[in-house]
C-alpha cells in the first residue's frame, strides 16, 4: 500500500475551492493522470455518489469506481474505491487567512506478485509527478475564481 499526502493554499474562499474541486465535470481539468470521472448515480456529489474513473499512469490505463463514503460541505470529500484500481483519496479544506488550506491524501494498494510489482514501478515514479502536477493544475485553476 502507499500514501501519499500534500498540503497546498490558494488565495480563494473555501467555498469556492470545495465547489470546483466537487464539481466531477473539473477532476480530469486538475487531476493529473485522470482523464475520466463520469457519474453512474444519479447523485453526482454527496454521500453515495459514484465515479467511473479512467487514470493514465505511463503506458498503463487503470479503472475505478469510486464511491462519495464523506462529504461535509466546505470542509472534507473522502472517496473510496469500490471496483478496479484500489484506490482511496481524501480532501480536506480549512480556511487560511484570506484564502484555503487543501490538504490532500491518495491511498493505492497494489495487487501481489509480479502483477504488483509491475505497476508498482510505474505508479510509484508517477505518484511524486502526478501530485506536483495536480497541485500546480488546482492552484491555476481555482485562483481564476478569486
């Protein structure tokens, strides 16, 4: 299993900062890798709410549905995979000063065997890129709304 956590402000209200990152339309626009987030409930936030989810990790294509399992408005969206790729990311958001504090954590688990240690050397190079370049994407993103 690895962890991956990052912390990150941005000179943008909270509120704002949360409703971009719910919004699915956004995750593939900031989240670097994803270039699928689909709903397949009719819920597309809040508890309960589900993603087909299509990652690019090197040549690798991984898939997930990911299920909404916390969601506290402004403050935390924890999903968890249910299907696929296992993999579990958690989004917090505290207000700092004028702006928010979003702190991030991606939870994987690989498969055993040689499977596991396959992908493992392509997820473990590409987790430290992919959270600079997410990071990177999100801070240019939300402070258009400021």
């Amino acid at each position: 299993m690895g962890t991956i956590r990052h912390s990150s402000s941005v000179e943008v209200p909270r509120d704002r900062v949360f409703a971009y990152i719910n919004d699915h339309q956004n995750v593939p626009n900031f989240f670097f890798g994803v270039t699928r987030f689909v709903p397949v409930t009719e819920a597309t936030d809040g508890v309960g709410s589900q993603f087909a989810v299509t990652m690019k990790v090197g040549p690798k294509t991984l898939a997930s549905t990911v299920e909404t399992v916390e969601w506290v408005e402004n403050e935390l969206i924890r999903l968890e995979s249910v299907e696929g790729f296992s993999a579990n990311t958690t989004w917090n958001f505290v207000d700092a000063g004028a702006g928010t504090q979003v702190d991030v954590e991606f939870v994987y688990t690989l498969p055993g065997g040689l499977a596991g240690r396959a992908l493992g050397s392509l997820v473990e190079p590409f987790a430290g890129q992919a959270v600079r370049q997410t990071d990177k994407n999100l801070v240019e993103q939300v402070s258009r709304l400021a």
